[in-house]
C-alpha cells in the first residue's frame, strides 16, 4: 500500500507518527505540510474522504491558529470558506496526516496508527 505522510518535520508529534512507520517499514511519501502545503481540491479530496467534519483539519493549539482568533472566527464560515483558509497555510492544518486510498488519519493517536501495520 502507498501512503502519504504530510507532516511538520519540528512537530515531536509528527516525529511520532514518523517512529511508528520507519519502525514498521511502511513506505511513505514524506511531505513538509508548509513548504508543500495541500491545494484547496487536495484538501477538499482529503476531508472528503476522512469522513470527519472540516473542524477537525484545524491546528487548534497552534499559535496561528490562536492569534487568529479562528475559534470565534469559524463560527460564521462555511465549509468552503475553511479549506480555502486551510489551504491558504499549512501551519493552521492539523498534523500529521496520512493518506492511502482507503485511509485518512488526521493527528496522532497510536492505537490508530498501530491498525495500518503489515
């Protein structure tokens, strides 16, 4: 199976959520989330296939996310408005993320990245 890692290389968690892949010889396709951030229609595809609401694509702990006041900001948007908002800076998008055809993990929980094992 192909997958594709997009991550923020600083993030321990996505250093995590990188760990779990070399340690089980998954192949992966590494993407740095700022300087390859996802289009518009990528991200749009990617949400659509998650099955979770846009919301859970945001980096709420982010420091640009907060001095953005996106949480009071949100309220009033629609779901297009916040991909393109999403797609406008990787940094607000949450990470990690990876993506196979039938798979889309948002973030790192382990027991959720543990199922994608060999």
């Amino acid at each position: 199976m192909s997958y594709t890692f997009i991550n923020y290389p600083k993030c321990s968690t996505c250093q995590k959520a990188k760990k779990v892949l070399d340690d089980n010889n998954i192949k992966y396709i590494d993407r740095h989330i700022v300087t390859d951030t996802p289009s518009y229609e990528e991200l749009k595809n990617i949400i659509e296939s998650s099955g979770l609401p846009v919301s859970k694509f945001f980096n709420t702990s982010g420091l640009l996310y907060r001095s953005m006041n996106l949480k009071e900001e949100l309220k009033n948007s629609s779901d297009d408005e916040k991909i393109r908002l999403l797609a406008s800076n990787g940094m607000l998008i949450k990470r990690p993320i990876l993506i196979s055809k039938d798979t889309v993990l948002v973030g790192f929980k382990e027991d959720e990245w543990e199922k994608i094992k060999k």
